[in-house]
C-alpha cells in the first residue's frame, strides 16, 4: 500500500489539470504558461537547490550516469531499429519510437513520485534531480537527426550551425544552466548563501504542483491530438512501445546499475526514474517534424497513464530488494 499512496497523489494532480482544462474554468494558455513557469524557473531553481548542497562524493558514482543514460540509448536504439524492421516507415517514425522507448518523464513525474516516496532524503532528491536531465541526451541526438533529415537549410554552415546547437541546447536552456551552477557550488564547497538558499527551495516547493497540473493539461490536449486521426495506430505497435518503455528499460537501467555495484539509494531512484512514462517531448518533436504526430501524442497519453501501475510495481520490487 505505501507505493500506492505514493503514486496515487501525483496522478491525482494530473487528473486534476485535465479536468480544469475541460471544464474552461482557466484560459486555454494556462497549462502552456505554467509548463513554461516550471522549465524556465521552477525547476532550474529547485536543481541550483538540490545541486549546491551536494557534496563531492554525492557526484562521483560513475556506474549511475552509464546505467540512466546507457540504457536510454539501448532503448532508443531498439525502438529504432523495430521500427525500421517491421514497421518500414522511414527514419522520421522510427526515431520518434526511439524517443518513445527511451526518453522518460523524469521531471514532471519522476521528481514528485520521488519526493513523495522519500521525503526530506536529500540525497534522493540528489539522484532524482540527475537523472532529471539524461533525457537531454536522446531527445538532443534525435532532435539533431531530425533537422539533418529536414536538410541543411534547417541550420545553415559551419559557424552558424554551431551558434545554434550552442543557443538551443546551452545558453538557451535555464535548467542546464542551472544544473552546472548547481555542480560548480556542489565542487567547490561554497553552496548558495543561506537566505538565497531559502527563497530558492520556496520557488523550488512550487515546481512539483505545477509540472503536475501542467503535465494535466497537455496530456488532454495530446488525447485530442491522438484522436485526430486512427491511421496507424496499431494496438500492436503501442504495446510494444509500452512494453519497452515501461518494462524494459527501468529493467536494463536495473541490471546496468547492479553490475556497476552503485549503493542502493542511487539504484532505486534512479531505477525508478527510469520506469516513468514517455517525456512530453517526443510528442512536440513528432508534430514539429511532422512525423507521426498522432500517434506520438497516443503514446504519451498511454504510457504516462499507464505509468501509474509500472511505477507501483517497481516500487513494490526495489523495496523488497532493499533499495527504497
């Protein structure tokens, strides 16, 4: 039962935005200004907080980042390359069901369910606050792959494609900018001054309601979305990317961080991490790219509704093995 009551309230919190977005109470703007008001504020803020009062050793598990980010790329890989075999599509589906089988929810799910789970282990939200940025890792080189299949005309030559990916993925990206800020205080010893300290985890307290409610909000618009169109939608095709997402990976990232020898802190949540649904992300990059926008969007909606029963059982697993 603890695993349930510590699900169960996240997913409350996104069943709530969706209903307040049916019901028009709010503008229809709401969940995109606050989803903006989480990434571009709230949540590098609650990293700069969690980061800086990190010590050095808290950053030094080298098996965590080959087990959240290698499996990512094995099942980025996989979804790839099934794709391609059976569903024969071309490289712009298939890379989207990379991302699909790859790219976790971490932030605006991972981050609460771990909070709930484990609260005031600082160290927990540590772990959970790192693996809330691997994602980048595969929605950057799908991201990339996708503007080169749009053509060079997407970035342009030599100095000016190299002053985009700088602008998109470094100067323009507050949570990692954030992050290495986070990591600079965390190294060097100093941490933030005490007062900032505070006012940050108060904007940082405010992170985990909104990515929720948010995340509400945009799940409608995505069933929406994949209601569009039935075309291709194969209930084959979605339990694969289900199976994969939700089963397969969080076992991979288990197994990697298990041979790596990491403490089982860091395997449980980064186990758990992993297990969550498909990042929103795939969706948007689906419909910008025009490539299967709908059945990104069913993806998404499917696999962070069904998220709420793959997280429960691996809580249910890491704490019978003694890593929760």
């Amino acid at each position: 039962m603890e695993a349930f009551y510590a699900v169960l309230p996240v997913f409350l919190l996104i069943a709530v935005g969706a209903a307040v977005h049916m019901t028009d109470v709010l503008p229809e703007n709401t969940g995109a200004a606050m989803g903006l008001y989480v990434l571009k504020l709230a949540l590098p803020v609650l990293m700069l907080h969690i980061l800086s009062g990190a010590s050095r050793l808290d950053l030094a598990h080298g098996g965590f980042w080959l087990g959240v980010i290698g499996a990512q790329m094995l099942c980025y890989l996989l979804g790839y390359a099934v794709d391609r075999l059976f569903s024969r599509r071309g490289t712009g589906p298939a890379i989207i069901s990379g991302l699909a089988c790859s790219a976790s929810n971490t932030a605006f799910v991972g981050l609460p369910i771990v909070a709930g789970l484990l609260p005031g282990n600082h160290e927990a939200m540590v772990v959970a606050g790192l693996a809330a940025l691997t994602p980048n890792v595969v929605v950057i080189m799908a991201q990339i792959r996708m503007d080169c299949l749009a053509g060079s005309a997407a970035w342009g030559d030599g100095r000016g494609r190299i002053w985009k990916l700088l602008r998109l993925f470094l100067l323009g990206n507050p949570l990692l900018l954030a992050t290495l800020a986070g990591l600079a205080l965390a190294c060097s010893g100093l941490g933030l001054w005490q007062p900032l300290d505070h006012a940050a985890a108060l904007i940082g307290s405010t992170a985990a309601p909104c990515m929720l409610l948010a995340l509400g909000f945009d799940l409608r618009q995505k069933l929406v979305l994949a209601l569009r169109r039935n075309g291709g939608h194969t209930v084959i095709r979605q339990a694969w990317l289900l199976l994969c997402k939700l089963g397969i990976h969080p076992l991979i990232c288990w197994g990697i961080m298990h041979l790596a020898g990491l403490p089982s802190l860091w395997l449980g949540v980064g186990v758990l991490m992993s297990a969550t649904g498909t990042a929103l992300v795939a969706s948007v990059l689906a419909e910008v790219y025009s490539a299967v926008p709908e059945e990104a969007a069913l993806t998404a909606v499917l696999s962070n509704a069904a998220s709420m029963v793959s997280l429960m059982l691996f809580i249910f697993l890491l704490q019978g093995a003694g890593c929760l």
